[in-house]
C-alpha cells in the first residue's frame, strides 16, 4: 500500500482544540485536548504483513491532525492521556 501527498481526516483547517470542545467520553471528565497539525510525514512500514496480511506500507508527504486527549475517571484521582 503506497499513501503519497495525502491528507488524512478533515485537513487543516479543522485541526484546532475547538473543532472536538463536544468530545464526551461516558463516565470520563475530558481535561484538556490539544491538536497540531503534521505535515510532510514519511513512514515506510515492512511488518504489517504479519498483522494485517499487507506487505508493506509506503507514507510519502503526508498530512494529519495529530491530537492529543486527557481524561479522568470520576472519583477516582487518575490521569489517562491519548495520543492519536
């Protein structure tokens, strides 16, 4: 699979922290969300045929909204951060 000058998801102009203020997760209080955009990411990937059946992968330029989100449980004190 070859992926070349592609934007992955809604482009630049939706990656901002206020494009996701209405992330809810159930049972879970959102403490903060950050968003950056990535451009011009290469990745050759040769081992997704043992996971995937795909011999390889090919990103070439590509661009995405890297995002970045912290929860906590209720009444529990932990921190869960999320890196997508």
């Amino acid at each position: 699979m070859s992926c070349t000058n592609a934007t992955i998801g809604a482009g630049p102009r939706f990656c901002l922290s206020l494009t996701f203020y209405l992330l809810v997760v159930f049972g879970a209080e959102i403490t903060s969300i950050h968003v950056n955009l990535v451009n011009n990411y290469n990745s050759f990937i040769g081992l997704l045929f043992l996971v995937t059946n795909t011999p390889f992968a090919n990103f070439i330029d590509v661009r995405f909204c890297n995002m970045t989100v912290s929860y906590t449980h209720l009444g529990q004190k932990d921190n869960i951060t999320i890196i997508a």
